[in-house]
C-alpha cells in the first residue's frame, strides 16, 4: 500500500498539533530539502472592520501555473484550515496565523501574518 506525499505531510502536521496542544511551532517537510525548489509567495492581507470575522489573506504565488496545497494555523482552533486551496482565505478573525504552503512535491513554505 502506498501513502501519498500530501497524506504523510497531512498525518505530520495532525499528529504534531495533537502532541504540542495547539499551533505547531514549526513542520520539517517529509521530503528531502534539498531537492526543493523554492515557493514564493506574496501575501496581501486585508484587516477586519467593525469587529466582525471578515479579514482576508490573498496568496499570489510566483509559479501560477503550480497547485498548492496551504494549511494554516492559529490560536483559535475554528480558524485552522486544514488542505486548503486557491488564492483567498477569507473570514479571518483578528489574530495571529502560521500558514504553511506545499506544492505536489511535498515542499513547504513557512510564512507568518497577522490580521488587525
């Protein structure tokens, strides 16, 4: 039986979350660094208004052509997305995010950000 990339890395970051109590402080990606190229992205961040759960986060990748795979964290556990995709994570709350960025091959991209 063979496990994929993303369910090895999917699996890390569930058990690292249990075992830690929380926010992981930080995921060693399950391939080899080396090999990986690495992810750039640009993060627009939208804040909240009127104290209501509605800040944003757009990811711009420099790759567009790539499919990326983002898992975010945060102290708050309704606001953890697990396997998310596209280029908008929205109805953010105030706080502070870990967002990790995994392109098909298993490579991450640590990036932090804070939402107003």
């Amino acid at each position: 039986m063979r496990i994929s990339k993303r369910l090895k890395f999917s699996f890390l970051i569930v058990s690292i979350m249990v075992l830690s109590g929380g926010v992981p402080a930080a995921i060693e990606p399950v391939v080899d660094k080396e090999k990986c190229e690495p992810i750039e992205v640009k993060l627009t961040i939208t804040h909240t208004s009127g104290n209501q759960p509605n800040g944003a986060v757009q990811l711009d990748y420099q790759d567009a052509s790539e499919t990326y795979t983002y898992f975010m964290f945060s102290s708050k556990a309704q606001e953890n997305r697990l396997e998310g995709k596209g280029k908008t994570i929205s109805n953010l709350d105030r706080g502070e995010y870990n967002l990790y960025v995994q392109n098909p091959e298993g490579c991450t991209k640590h990036l932090n950000f804070k939402i107003n």
